[in-house]
C-alpha cells in the first residue's frame, strides 16, 4: 500500500509538532502519559511562583507547578494548580505553601502535611499560605544598612570638616603636649620610687605603728566590749531616769530664787530692807562704840560695877 507524498508529509508534520509538544513537556517536567493526581490552591499572591515550579515534601521533589491563572470572580485571587505523583499520600488538611527555593528569589512548593486527615482525592483544594520572600526578611536589615550608611556618611564629612589643615595643626600640638604630660608623669613616678625607696624605713616603722595599734585593739577588744557596754548601761539609766521632771524642778527653784533676790533688790521684806536700808548698819555701829566704851569704862572702873564683899559688908 503507497501513500502519497501528501500524506507521508501530514504524517510528518504530526509526528514532529506531537515530538515537539512531548518535548517542550519533557523539558518543563511533565509526563504526558503519566497517571498523576492534581490538586488545586487559592492564593491572593503568588510572589514569583511559575508554571514548572517544584512541589516538595520534606525535601523531595514529589512534582510540580503545572498551571497559575486567575479566578474569574473578579476578586484577584490566583488558582495555582499542582500536578503530584500518585503513589505520594497527600493528606485534606495538608497546606500547600510557597517558600523560597534559592538566595535568587527563586519559588517553590511544599506541602505541609496533617497525617491525622484522610487522602485527598484527585482534584481536591488544598489549603495555602505563602511563606515571606527572603527580600521581605532582608528589608528591615537593608533599612538599617542604610541608615547605618548615612551615619557613616555624616560621621566622615564630620571627620573631613575636623581634619582641616589648622585643626590638624592644633591635633599634633595637642599630641605633644600629651607627650610631654606622658613624659613629665613618668619622671615623677621615678622620683616618687627613688622616695619610697629613700624612705623605706620610715614606711616600714609606720607600718608596724599602724599594725601595732591595730593589734592593741584587737588585744583589748574584750575592755572596749564592756566600755561600751557601760556607756549602753548609763545611757540606758538616763533615758529611763526622769531627768525632764528634775530640770523643770531644777528650772523651777531657780525662777523663785531669782524673783526673791528681785524683791530683795527692791528693798521688799526683811532681808531687803536690811540689805538696801543702812539705817541698821549705823545703829549696830553706833551700838558697837557704846559697848565698846562700856567695855572700857568697865576695866578701868570695875568698882563702878562689881561689888565683892568678903565679910559680908554692905556696899556703899
């Protein structure tokens, strides 16, 4: 039986778009005549997931993105279908989440499985969520780089404005004098070690003076104990004593003494009139002469006043 060149060409050109088809498939990582499961997922983005992607579970690639288009309810959302081979379980409440595959940007899927769910059938929704981009992770970082850039930005236009030619001038004499300072500080710490060794004998004995009297307290810690014990005990004895009450007393009797020597510097009551009246001074004076005279009289004539009689005469 010949054919035509017509048909051997038609033949041709089948065999070679169906080659050609099976091919593009191949190279995309579908198998035509493979018995696969499909599964479906709703997200409201993708963040750079595509046709071929990988589908992974717990690392292995299990199968792949076949298909992303949007939902024709005209709100937005994205149906993602996955083909999965069909010997792998795929639980109902499994979770078919995009991750980031490469430090590229590059997407994928894996599916987070619930083993306490039954199998999903062929065709069954899957439940989805998109794991954040490694851009978006990097963002807060890269803001702060940033902001960290514009710092350093300041800092050396700060550092440029300071290392003018006068400030550098005024940087190296503030480096001499730091040397000399530096240098001045060591010969004094030489000369305070040439004095402590020159006087090492003078801070040895005032050492000991210092251990020495430390030593005499502990010694007498026990003398200082009862002291103290003591000054507790008196001071004990003068709170509890009533020693208010006393100085009220005390402040008492000194406010009467001082109104009766006030009365007496008035010349109030006998003492006073004693004291500011000299009317009793002149008499006793005066009292004084007469019994000083009556004295005199009386030695020189004691007759006058003194009779003896030694037999009993009568007196003229």
């Amino acid at each position: 039986m010949k054919f035509s060149k017509e048909v051997k060409v038609g033949f041709l050109v089948t065999a070679a778009l169906v080659g050609l088809i099976w091919g593009m498939n191949y190279l995309k990582g579908l198998e035509m005549f493979s018995n696969d499961n499909t599964y479906y997922a709703v997200y409201s983005q993708v963040d750079g997931l595509v046709p071929s992607s990988d589908v992974i579970l717990n690392g292995v690639k299990i199968g792949q993105v076949q298909k992303i288009e949007f939902i024709k309810d005209n709100t937005g959302r994205i149906l993602v279908t996955l083909v999965v081979k069909k010997k792998i379980f795929i639980s109902k409440e499994s979770t078919a989440r995009i991750i980031s595959s490469d430090l590229l940007g590059g997407r994928a899927m894996t599916i987070l499985l619930d083993p306490n769910s039954p199998a999903a059938e062929n065709e069954d929704t899957l439940k989805a969520s998109v794991q954040t981009t490694l851009s978006d992770q990097m963002l807060p970082v890269k803001d702060k780089a940033e902001k960290l850039i514009e710092s350093l930005d300041s800092l050396a236009i700060a550092l440029k404005g300071f290392l003018n030619p006068d400030n550098q001038n005024s940087l190296n004499a503030g480096f001499t004098s730091l040397s000399k300072t530096l240098k001045n500080l060591e010969e004094a710490s030489g000369s305070l070690d040439n004095m402590l060794s020159s006087d090492n004998s003078k801070l040895h004995r005032m050492i000991s003076n210092i251990e020495s009297i430390t030593t005499n307290i502990k010694n007498n810690n026990e003398s200082l104990a009862a002291a103290l014990k003591n000054i507790a005990l008196i001071t004990d004895s003068l709170a509890k004593s009533n020693l208010a009450s006393t100085i009220n007393n005390a402040n008492s009797t000194l406010k009467e003494t001082n109104e009766i020597m006030a009365k007496i510097n008035k010349g109030e009551g006998t003492m006073g009139m004693l004291i500011n009246n000299d009317s009793l001074y002149i008499a006793l004076e005066k009292s004084a002469v007469d019994l000083d005279k009556l004295l005199i009289d009386i030695k020189q004539n004691p007759k006058r006043y003194v009779h003896i009689s030694v037999f009993g005469g009568k007196s003229k």
